[in-house]
C-alpha cells in the first residue's frame, strides 16, 4: 500500500470515529428527555409527552405485575383476596350438601371456576395497552392528580366491554374443560340447592368473568398505590419523576 493509499486510511478512520462519536443514539436522546427536572417543577409543567410517557410505563409494569400474579395456576384459588366462592346462594347451601356426600361436587366447582379465571387474565394486557394508547392528555393528568386507583378506575370504564367479549369465550371452554359444567349441573340436581336454580337471572359464566374481572382490577388497583406511593416500586426515572411530582403535589401544606 502506498503512503498516499494509508493517508487515505487514517484520514477515513479518523472521520468515521468522529462522526460515531457525534451520533446521539436513539436511547441517549430518550435518556436527555426523561431527565430530572429542576427543583419547583409542577405536574402542570410537565411535557404532554411525558405525562403519557409516564402513565404508560405505569400501565406497562403494573399491568405486567397484576397478569404475573393472576394469571398462573393458583393465581386466583390460592389468593384469599381474589379466591372465587361458590355463588352465595349455593354457599349457604354448602354445609348441608356437604353432610349428604356433595362436598366433593362444591369443592371441584370453586376450583374449576378459579382455574377459568386464571387462564383468562393474561388476555387483559394487550386490551390495557389499547386502552391507554386512546388516553388524552386530559385523562392523563386528571388520572395522575387523582385518587390512589384513579388509572385502575379509568382502566375499568374504558375496558371493561372489551374484556367480558374477550373473557367469556376463555372462561366458558375452560369450565368445559375441568367439568365445572358438569359438576355445577349435578349439584343443581339437588334440592337443596333450589333456591340458586329457581334464579333465573343467574348464568355461570357471567358470574364467573365478573369475579375475574373484580380480582383483576383488584391487583391492578394494588400496583397502582404502589407506584404512587412507594419509591421502591417506581422502578425507573420517569416513574419517580412523574408520579413523584404528583405524590409531593397532592400534599397538604404546612
């Protein structure tokens, strides 16, 4: 190679680094934009953007943390907060089918109706994402000045359609599938169970995704007070910066 060949090396080396250097990647831009903000910042001072930003990322782990919880074998039948019961009617009657050999019936009822609802919960993620996609900015920062379950309970109202149509169908062939039909159609048989079966308004499924729904929006209610209140739960900058803003907001003065 000649002098003049390697110059041309140098010299073409030399630009490429620099200009690799120049660069700003698009996570360092991200990182720039999500800085602390300076001391005396309002929530009403915050960007558009990061007021979305922040209910987003919000919504992303505690929506993660809720279906983590839920959605898994036991999820539901072993969290006495959530745990699905037996209709009421057919509780009060559950001591007296026990005494007459049915409590093997009632107790694979609780079970399959409990096994639907955990296998149904993971649907809810992506409609969650859809919902917050469709959140104004007006939502958003009446949500993040809100009470402590304001986002559960926007969530709640903008999705709950969306999830008993996307439920049902899952909690009904799981039931199907455990027998809990069956085992529900034998216990109906019997005549102490009467007062349920004369009530015609009652259907098993809806009963089933209702509770699905509640135990659901329970836990995402619980994450929800986490990242509000919690430091250890606001995982990431942004959290701590928008939701730090709005907890030392909503403080009385002194």
């Amino acid at each position: 190679m000649s002098n003049t060949a390697r110059h041309l090396v140098v010299v073409a080396t030399v630009v490429l680094f620099m200009t690799a250097a120049n660069a700003q990647s698009p996570w360092d831009a991200i990182k720039q934009k999500i800085q602390g903000m300076k001391p005396g910042t309002t929530v009403n001072q915050l960007s558009n953007d990061k007021v979305i930003a922040g209910l987003k990322e919000a919504l992303q782990i505690g929506t993660g943390n809720a279906v983590a919880a839920t959605g898994h074998t036991d999820g539901f039948f072993k969290n006495e907060a959530i745990k699905i019961l037996v209709p009421e009617k057919l509780r009060s009657a559950g001591r007296a089918l026990r005494m007459v050999g049915m409590g093997g019936q009632v107790d694979a009822l609780e079970l399959g109706m409990n096994r639907a609802a955990e296998q149904a919960t993971p649907q809810a993620k992506q409609i969650f994402l859809r919902a917050v996609s469709n959140m104004t900015i007006a939502d958003a920062k009446g949500i993040l000045t809100g009470g402590d379950t304001a986002a559960t309970d926007y969530f709640r109202k903008q999705s709950s359609a969306e999830l008993t149509a996307t439920f049902a169908p899952i909690v009904h062939n799981s039931m199907e599938n455990v027998g809990v039909v069956r085992q529900y159609n034998q216990i109906m048989n019997n005549r102490m169970a009467a007062a349920l079966a004369n009530d015609r308004n009652f259907n098993l499924d809806n009963y089933v995704v209702g509770k699905t729904m509640d135990g659901l929006f329970y836990m995402l209610g619980e994450e929800e007070k986490k990242i509000r209140k919690d430091p250890a739960a606001q995982v990431t900058s942004l959290l701590k910066e928008v939701f730090g803003t709005a907890a030392k907001e909503k403080q009385p003065a002194r």
